[in-house]
C-alpha cells in the first residue's frame, strides 16, 4: 500500500498555494494534516499529481473567541482544540464532540480545515458545522468567499469546492452562556467512526426550548438536520413526552444504508436513541 | 527531494521522493527498523514515531514533511545500555510477546507520559486505543504504563 | 499421577522475565522487513477482483514498458503443470482440491494470485500492478454452504461436488442413545469467517546462489522444515540445497508460516532471475490472501436424561473452507467433530462434518480450530438444555464433566483418519477447575444480577468449559553445543512466533544442566541449525521442545562426564555432577567450562503422537445496553490446567491475549463477502480487532494439578485455550442477560445491529 507518486510543494502563503492548484487542471489536491487524505492515497482511490501542503503558511491555525463566537483557523489540530482550556467555556459542544474523533496520535495531526474538505458524513466536524450554522471562509483563485456549513457538503466525501479553493477558517456563531447542548455517537470500538452520531443545542426560554439545532452523524450521505426532531421539540418544554416525540421524529426522518458494520434498520433506531440521550444529558446538565 | 531534519538528536539529510512516507524513510534510508509497518494506512499505531514531543503515525505523514522537524523513534528511546523505565516495566509486566507493535507502544506511552506524567489508568487505555497489539490484550501493558509513571513524575523517565 | 524428570526446577515453574524482551524493546527485533540485499527486486502480486470465472487472457505488456519493472511472472512462465502445494494431514479425497501456486485456467477466489511483477522498489512493482491487464469471464460465484452443498456450480467440474471431504466422528451407539433419552434439544448455530490478523504482515526474501545451487528462503514461521521440504520438491532440488530462515517474527496464531503461493513464486522469481526478491505483503491483501478460519454452522442435537445427564450427541457440522484445500484446510472441520464433546462425558456420539468449498479465500487454522466452534455449538446448547430441563446451569455442568477417574478418556473417532482418529483427554480433574472458577468469579453474587436492569444495562453471567489439545507431534529435536567461551547453544527445531520460545527453552536448559539461565543461548527455526526439525504448531512447542531440550540435556551432562573424567583419572561413575561442576570422591573438580575445547555437542530429540489436553471453564459476566446492543464485558475469569507450568508469566500472557483475541471473536472480528464472492473487508478501519479501550478485565488462574503422562516435562500445550470458550460462555452471558425477551443468538459476532436486533426482534413479538 504504497503511496501513488506525486509532486509535493509547501509553498509559504495563500496566493501561492491557490495559484499552484489553479494551475493544477483539477488535479493537485491541497493537505493540511493528511490523516484522512493519506489513507485515501494508500488504496489509491486517489491519485492526485500535486499535493499542496499548507503547513507553511502563516495564519492558517489559531483559535480565536470573541462576542462574534469561536473562528477556528483550518490548520487546528483537533489536539489544539482539546488543549484549549477556554473553549469549554466558550462552547462547550465543541470539545465534547471533538474528544470522540479517531485517537491521540491523530489528534496530534489532524485538522479541524482538513475534516471539513474531507466532507465524511461519519465525521464529527461536518455535523458540528451544520448543527451550529457555521460559516467556512474559502479562499480560491476567484478571490475569497463565506460558505454556510449547509451549502458547502454535497455528498458523501463531496463539498462544493472549487479545486483552487482552500478552507481558510471555519466560525462559530456566538454561543449564549445559557444555551443547552448534546453529544452522543456510538461507534464499534474507541476512535471508529460512529454508526450514528447526534448533537445539539437549544435555548431555553421559561422553560420552553428555542432555536432548537439538531446534526446527524452517519446517517445520510452528508451530514443532516434533523428538523422533524427540531420541530418536535421547537417552544416545547424538554420532558419525557417531547423526548419520546423527538425521538420518533428522529427515527422516522432519517433513511440511512446498511452497511458490514450495522444494519440500515437498527441505524434508524439508534439515531432516536442517541437524540434522547443527548437531549437527556442537555436538560439534565445544570443551567450555568 | 532533499530534506533535513533531526532524528534521536542526530543531524540526517535525505533524498526522498515526495511519496516517500515517513516511516518508510525512517526504515529504509535512515535504516532505522525499530519503527514498524503495520497497516500503511492509520490504524494500527505500530509506525508511531514522536515529532516535535508529538505521537504521530510515521504512515501518515510524508518524509518531506518532516523537513526541520526533530524525531525520536524507538531508537532514540534507548541511546545508552539498558533499559529505561518505561521499558523495564514492559519486561516485568510481559508487556510485549511478538515485538511487533512494542516500539510503537514505547513511543506513543513516552510521549504522554513526558506530557502528562499523572495520566490515570482510563486515559492511558483512551490514549493506547490507537495502537493495536495482537498478542497481549492489552491489560499488562496498561500495567506497565501505570507502573513507569512514577520515572516520569520524577523527571526520570528517558534514562536508561 | 506419574512421576517426572527430576531438575533442580530454580527457573521451571517460575515467574521469569522473557531474555527476548530486551532487543525487542530497544527497537533491535530483526523482522523481514528489516533486512534487505544488494540488487534485491520487489515483488507485487496482481489478484483477481473476480471470485469465480475463467481466464480468457492476461497480458503484462504494459507492466514491462513500465519505469523499474524488471519482469512479470504469470502462469504461463511455468512450465509443464503448476505446482500445486501439498496438504499438511492428507486423506483419499482432497487431492483435486490442492491450490496451484497461480491460476492458470480458472480463479477460484477474490485476491487469488495472477501475476507478480518484479521491480526496482515496492512502490514501482506496487504501480506496475495496473498495468497487467486481466481478462476473465466471470461465474457465478458460491459463497455460503447451502448453495456450495447443492452441488449446481462446481468450483472443480472434475470432481462433481463442492464437498472435498466429510469427516465422521463416532463414539458408542448414538440410536440407542437417543432412544433411550428423556430430553432431546436440536438447533442450529454459525460462527463467523475471521482471520488470525498478526500484526507483522507475512513476507518472504528468496536468494539463489547459482553457483551452489543454493536456496534461502527468509521468512519462515511455523513449520519451516515441511516447507523446505515443499519447496524442495516443487523446485525439483534435493532439501539440502533450501535452507528457511527464521526471523524474529510479528505473531503467527495459527495463519502465518503455512506454505503460501506466494512463497513458490516468490523463490521462483528468485531462481529465474538470479536476483534476491523480496515481497512484503501489504495489508489489504493480507485480509484477502492469508488463511481465513471459522466459517461454520452446525444443525445439532444432544439427548439428556431427566436429570440432566447426557447420554448422546448427533448431527452435522458444515465448513466452509473457501477456495482451495490449503495444506491445514482440514483441521478445523476434523477437530470440530472430534472436540465437540468438549470436557463433557457423551458415551454415544455421531457426527458428520462436511467441508465445503467455495468461492472465498481458502481457510486454514486459527487459534483453536474447530474447538472454538464446536464449544460454542455445545455450550449454548448446553444452556438451553439446562433452561429447558430446570436444572442449574452450573449443576447440569458439573454432572457430566470429566473426572481424574474416568482418565485416559477417549474421545469420539475421526474418519477418514488422518493419523489422528483416535485420541484420549490425558489427565485432569474438569470439576476441579469448574469449581475454582466458580468460586473465583464470585458466582453466587453475581448470579443474583442475573437478567437484572442495572443502570440502564441487563447484566448477564454464564460459565463454560473446554478442552484445548496440544503437544502435536511426531517429534522435536534440538542440537546442544559447549561452546568454547563456556556459553551453551540450543538449537531447536521449534519456532518462535512471539511466544517466548527462548526463555522456555532457556529455563528448561538451565534447570536440567543446572546452569545459570545466562549460559543458555537459544537458536531456533532456520532450517540451517538442525538436519530436522517440525516447529511450532498446535501448541506444541513447550512440551515438544522443552522434552527434547530435557533429552539432550542428560546427553550432555554424560559427555561432560566422561570429559571431566578423563581429565581427573577416574571413572566416569563415580563422578558427581551438580551445578555445572564435576566432582570425584577426593574432592577434586572440574566446572564445565574447563571442558569447553572438548567440542560436547548432542542431539535430542522427543517422538511423541499422543497430544495433551489442557482443560478449564472460564466465566463472562456482560452488560448489555437495550438502546445500542453494545455489550460491555464487565469481568471474565479463565481457569485452566496446564499440567506443569514452565513459566507463570509467559502463561498467563498466552492466555489473556487469547481471551481477548476471543471477545474480537465473538463482538467485532468478521471478514464478510458479498453475493459476488468480493471481500469487503479491505482494512484495520473494517476488520475490528480488540482496542485497549474495549475489554479492562480478564482475570486467569493457571493449575498443575494432573501433569501430563505423555511427556517427562508433564505440561501440556497451553497456547490456545483461552479463546476456545469465549463464544460459547458470551454468547450464554448475552442469552441470560436478556432472558426477559427470550434471546438466543445463535449466530456470531454478537455485534450491537446483531444484539439489538435480537431484543428488536422479541419486543415486535411481544
């Protein structure tokens, strides 16, 4: 499982990785981290000409929290974000969601940029972004762009990038103190992708949920809202009926496929269970 | 491509094709065979080498990218005679049986416990989940991982 | 009880850190890959993505125009017949069903070799692959037994059925036995296809030395001496002139070392070419090219008496072997009939065992063949048969285990015979490790949690038991040398595949010359350190070897004898020998190594055809989590009897990484086919193997309570038995976990869309 042979540059800024990919025919590819790209390359379903590594160039990491909310540079390690002891203040979902993905030596490599333009429905990130509206700042050789999180998965392992186009920062809207939120995937073993995955998050207004956010992992060929379940739920008081209701909403919308590791019946069930369970951990969580 | 970087605190320059992993540059041009190929594709943690005080998986990243970087590989775990801690404790608590995946534990527990000495049992077993090890079942090792922390609260644990 | 060898036993029987560990841990192992040869080439094998079809053409002309490709080896570059590789236990009617080293006219299974191009660098012949263009009209492909048994499609039209073989075990008068019962319970049950999966992969570096008519082979594992002597024959060159050469080795389990394909074409190359050639197999073609194992399904009946006493056992057994009868394709179909019964007392037995073949990689063995299947058949019907009856599943155990009386016990015999239809369980007391094990895992607490909702999880407990044959023979020999520093050579016939073979040898040397463990160097598996040898197989190596070593051991110390009295001017006996030092009566002395110029060199060998059966019961106490099917071990005790215990340590090794290796089984491990006969099982991400994080606790108790008489060392081969209960006494946990719904699995792995499908299944029929 060798490699396929390539051309390598880790040009130092912005402009010159976009232009080395603009010339590129569609067919060099940008690598951030590479933890999902490499393996890729090793069964050979992909053969680029050129990879474009990003490490040199300034800015591309860095975490930043503001009142706008959290930006997360492209090139953050998922370790970078465990390390950041604010963030489980400034979004709690975030580290929560993040300490499922693969294992320590991945962490140490991969990124939050690289997860995004890797696009894998069973990823964490993909459905972060979707859940919490997120905007992702490209750049490419048209100039710069805002994508939502929505418009930018448009299949399994597809985004709506260009070929020239580099994932600059993905951002985080502000995120209220006061806001309710859930984790829950379950995976064969430690670090695998999940065979479901929910998160979520609320506001909680005299006992009433709002703004009710719901992602699926691992269920569709990109990352989903659940919008039944948000609307089950939607200026409810989260209780055992809303729950139970949310949960058959969950069920009921999602049309997953069976694969070697769970069947596409038990997928949809299981998406219900993990949405009650994390709806269950969000209302039982103390109101900070 | 030419590249230059510092492998258990050596200067080394190579000549690799960009395809070039690194761990097959670390085997194969530096000659290096204590860091083992177990999957060539992320898995299974034996090819775990430490970059700049990180654990990777040496399969997932490419020589030319390790331009400048400083490595420690199993190798540079055992620069003078004997055994470290760490390794000490493998050989009391039958840690290892075949050896295969044994230098990709050794680098992956170094690599924690230099950064978090006071790791309890149930981050240790999270932090070796990436490493698979066909042999042992994994719990001696956990043992012997608990065992070496007290070399590496003490500052000890990388000598010999 | 019978009595053995006399040693002064500092080291046998102790808890001794491994003398291999310290090279290991320093990075210095030397496994295949990390030697190489000045002008070697590499080799890559193109594998057919066909399961079943026939061979219209293959072409490597755009390979050969390719950077670095040296040349392409395909069928046609062998001349006359293709070699086909030998069976390892053959019988009258699988010799059509021998693999040929390359397809010629038909592929049988998906990854069958093609061609093997050779080239500069890995990652050239690694390219070149795509430039073989391979043209095949495809079958239709048969992947399970049903349509293989149905005899439609035939993978050898020749032959006229896909059933190679169908071995029969029998015991007593199985109609009568039935007749006479009070209860009969019948089911079917199936275990998955899975792989041993070590984690070095295999690979091979074959040199010719044309000037000698010389071939090395380096690489071996095993059995190295039966594959020199296979390679010798299909090479047509006398077995002096192939030498195998051990390596340090990445763990074997039963798949590695057996003769491959690729181990002839790899040597081929070698011998055409004049270059060494090297293959390391990568490990996606190692999921689809090394032996798979446990593919069985069974339709079987026991018969009880009212009080739970068995009195029969009948019914079929169906394997399914994959492709090809590969050289050890067979020992898991006669070993499920033949161990079946496991521990348990069945005076009538019949049992038909069926080997299918079919359009799937062929299959060899695994840790325990056929026992880990058949314990798994018996113990959930065991199970049952105790719910059906009323009685305590633990007393309905108990009542039929095998006691120290009842010893030799034989079990039921296996036709065809392939040199082993008749063998008997050596000594033992089966309720003694019953009851340890009852008492170890706490049972009567932890029955009270039985069926139980605890935090949200249905806590389950279940008990087993099982038979683990070892000790496999004919013989082992070992070679001993003083040399001239004082130090003592051993070299042995036996292998090491990373299970501590040279502290064994070492502590049984040491003990029985009565040196220092430190002057025992140990030499072990290159065909080059002995004329003959057999290797490590069948958890042999222990009992083999280590009575070899025992062997050569008193030889030596009699050469050292009559050395030490010449020297003095005495007679031989009336010498004294301890510690390593020659005493007469007047009390002058001369220590061993004052007699090292005197070149004492011995053979030692130990022919024995009667295997060992260590024994116990194990316990699994799970929880399991309604909403995901996720199913926690949340302990799990092992006892078993070995016999004499070598070496604590290295025993209790064996036996957690078995367990553990078990709960893959039974959970996560399954190499699964679609209807086309495609592996989809292409990587470690699919073929889930125990993580750290998965199973904290396995608790073992090792006991020597009934040493073995077939051998002077009284242990028994104990590499195996951990794993050969797990399915059974999971599966039970699982079973009375979620007694409330009525769940039975019946087919392994017990994954979480499996188990939650079970409680699914019952709650839409409540």
């Amino acid at each position: 499982m060798k490699l396929p042979s390539f051309d390598y540059q880790a040009p130092a800024s912005l402009a010159e990785a976009v232009a080395l990919l603009a010339a590129g025919d569609g067919s060099a590819r940008p690598i951030a981290g590479g933890q999902s790209f490499l393996p890729v390359m090793a069964f050979r379903l992909a053969e680029p000409s050129l990879l474009v590594d990003l490490r040199n160039i300034p800015d591309l990491s860095g975490i930043k929290i503001s009142d706008a909310g959290v930006r997360i540079g492209a090139m953050a390690r998922w370790r970078d974000l465990l390390d950041d002891v604010r963030l489980a203040e400034a979004m709690p979902l975030l580290p929560a969601a993040i300490d499922h993905v693969a294992h320590y030596q991945i962490r140490n490599r991969g990124t939050v940029g690289g997860s995004l333009a890797h696009a894998d429905p069973a990823a964490e990130m993909p459905t972060l972004a979707l859940t919490c509206e997120a905007q992702i700042d490209v750049v490419g050789a048209k100039g710069e762009r805002v994508l939502a999180a929505a418009d930018l998965f448009t299949g399994a392992l597809q985004t709506s990038l260009e070929p020239d186009e580099i994932i600059v920062a993905v951002r985080f809207p502000a995120w209220a103190k006061t806001k309710r939120w859930g984790f829950e995937e379950f995976s064969r073993r430690r670090g695998d992708f999940a065979l479901a995955g929910v998160a979520l998050c609320y506001d909680e207004t005299e006992g009433r949920a709002a703004n009710v956010r719901i992602g699926a992992i691992s269920v569709a060929d990109t990352p989903i809202r659940l919008k039944n379940a948000e609307a089950a739920l939607e200026g409810r008081a989260v209780d055992a009926a809303s729950i139970e209701a949310a949960m058959a909403a969950a069920s009921g919308e999602v049309d997953p496929a069976g694969d070697i590791h769970a069947s596409a019946r038990y997928r949809k069930a299981l998406v219900g269970t993990l949405l009650g369970r994390a709806l269950e951990s969000a209302a039982g969580r103390k109101a900070r | 491509m030419a590249i230059g970087f510092e492998v258990n605190g050596r200067a080394v320059s190579v000549d690799c094709a960009p395809r070039t992993t690194l761990a097959d540059c670390l085997r194969h041009d530096l000659k290096l065979t204590g860091t083992h190929v177990g999957c060539e594709h992320g898995v299974c943690g034996a090819c775990t080498v430490i970059v700049n005080g990180d654990a990777v998986r040496s399969c997932l990243m490419l020589a030319v990218q390790a331009k400048d970087a400083k490595i420690t590989t199993v190798e540079g775990l055992s620069m003078e005679e004997g055994l470290t801690p760490l390794q000490t404790a493998f050989k009391k608590h039958h840690a290892l049986q075949c050896g295969f995946c044994t230098p990709g534990m050794l680098t992956t527990l170094h690599a924690l416990l230099s950064e978090e000495p006071h790791a309890d049992e149930d981050r240790i077993r999270d932090v070796i989940s990436g490493n698979i090890c066909r042999c042992t079942g994994y719990i001696t090792i956990i043992e012997a991982a608990m065992d070496a922390r007290s070399s590496y609260q003490s500052g000890e644990g990388d000598k010999a | 009880m019978k009595t053995h060898a006399h040693t002064s036993n500092t080291y046998i029987g102790a808890h001794i850190e491994r003398v291999e560990d310290y090279r290991f841990l320093r990075g210095e192992g030397q496994y295949l890959d990390d030697v190489s040869r000045d002008g070697q080439w590499h080799a890559a094998f193109v594998r057919s993505s066909v399961a079943h079809g026939r061979i219209r053409s293959v072409d490597a002309s755009a390979a050969l125009a390719m950077p670095g490709v040296h040349a392409v080896i395909t069928a046609a570059d062998i001349e006359g017949d293709i070699p086909t590789i030998p069976f390892r236990r053959p019988n009258p009617t699988i010799g059509p069903y021998a693999q040929p080293v390359i397809a010629r006219d038909k592929v049988r299974y998906f990854g069958e070799p093609l061609a093997m191009v050779l080239a500069d660098t890995p990652e050239l012949a690694e390219d070149a692959l795509a430039g073989v263009m391979v043209d095949i009209e495809a079958l239709p492909a048969i992947i399970d037994r049903e349509s293989a048994m149905a005899d439609k499609i035939l993978l050898f039209e020749q032959t006229g059925t896909n059933v190679p073989t169908m071995f029969n075990a029998d015991k007593g008068d199985v109609d009568a036995a039935f007749a006479s019962a009070d209860y009969v319970i019948r089911d079917q049950f199936a275990t998955q296809r899975q792989t041993a999966l070590p984690m070095e992969t295999r690979g091979l570096l074959a040199e010719w030395d044309a000037q000698t008519g010389r071939l090395s082979v380096s690489g071996a594992a095993k059995l190295p001496f039966f594959n020199r002597t296979t390679m010798a024959k299909m090479m047509n060159l006398p077995d002096e002139a192939v030498d195998y050469i051990e390596l340090d080795v990445g763990g074997g389990f039963g798949a590695r070392g057996e003769f491959y394909p690729e181990d002839f074409l790899v040597a081929f190359g070698a011998r055409k070419f004049g270059h060494p050639v090297k293959w390391i197999e990568d490990r996606r073609e190692h999921l689809m090219a090394i032996g798979h194992s446990r593919e069985a399904s069974c339709d079987v009946e026991l018969a009880f008496k009212k009080d739970g006493t068995l009195v029969g056992m009948r019914g079929a057994l169906y394997i399914n072997i994959g492709a090809y009868v590969r050289p050890n394709g067979m020992t898991p179909v006669r070993n499920a009939a033949q161990f079946m019964s496991g521990p348990y007392r069945i005076p009538a037995i019949h049992l038909d065992a069926y080997a299918c073949v079919t359009n799937k990689t062929p299959a060899g063995t695994y840790r325990g063949p056929g026992r880990y299947e058949g314990c798994f058949f018996i113990e959930r019907l065991m199970d049952q048969a105790a719910g059906a009856l009323g009685i305590d599943r633990l007393d309905i155990r108990r009542k039929n285990l095998l006691t120290h009386e009842e010893m030799p016990y034989p079990l039921a015999t296996v036709l065809p015979s392939d040199g082993r239809a008749d063998t008997q369980c050596d000594s033992g007391d089966h309720r003694v490790t019953f009851d340890t094990c009852v008492k170890e895992s706490n049972w009567a607490e932890k029955a009270k949690l039985q069926g139980k909702l605890i935090d949200g999880r249905y806590q389950g407990i279940a008990i087993g038991c099982f038979i683990e044959g070892g000790a496999s023979g004919p013989q082992e020999n070992v070679r001993m040398l003083l040399e001239a520093d004082g130090m003592v050579s051993l070299f042995a016939g036996s292998s090491a595949i990373g299970q501590g073979l040279e502290t064994i040898l070492a502590q049984i040397a040491a003990d029985s010359l009565e040196l220092p463990m430190e002057r025992i160097r140990v030499f072990h598996g290159s065909t080059t350190y002995l004329k003959m040898g057999w290797g490590s197989y069948g958890s042999r190596a222990t009992v083999m070897g280590g009575s070899a070593v025992l062997d050569a051991s008193k030889k030596l110390l009699d050469l050292f004898r009559a050395s030490a009295a010449k020297r003095l001017g005495v007679a031989p006996e009336t010498l004294t020998i301890a510690e390593g030092v020659a005493k007469a009566a007047d009390g002058r002395s001369v220590p061993l190594a004052e007699v090292a110029g005197d070149r004492l060199e011995v053979d030692g060998s130990f022919k024995n055809n009667t295997p060992t059966y260590t024994y116990g019961a194990a316990m699994a106490h799970v929880a399991v989590d309604p909403g995901t099917g996720h199913v926690d071990v949340v302990d799990y005790v092992v006892v078993d009897d070995v016999g004499r215990i070598i070496n604590s340590m290295t025993l209790h090794g064996q036996v957690m990484g078995a367990a553990v290796q078990g709960f893959g089984s039974v959970f996560s491990e399954e190499l699964v086919y679609n209807a086309e006969g495609q592996l989809l099982v292409g990587s470690l991400a699919d073929y889930l193997v125990p993580l750290a994080s998965d199973y904290p606790v396995v608790r073992c108790v090792s006991m020597e309570s009934f040493p073995s008489p077939t051998n002077p060392l009284g242990a028994k081969g104990a590499g195996e038995g951990g794993i050969i209960p797990v399915g059974g006494v999971v599966a039970n946990a699982v079973a009375n976990a979620l007694q409330d719904f009525g769940v039975q699995p019946k087919i392994l792995p017990l994954s979480p869309s499996r188990v939650w499908e079970l409680i699914d299944d019952a709650r839409l029929r409540a």
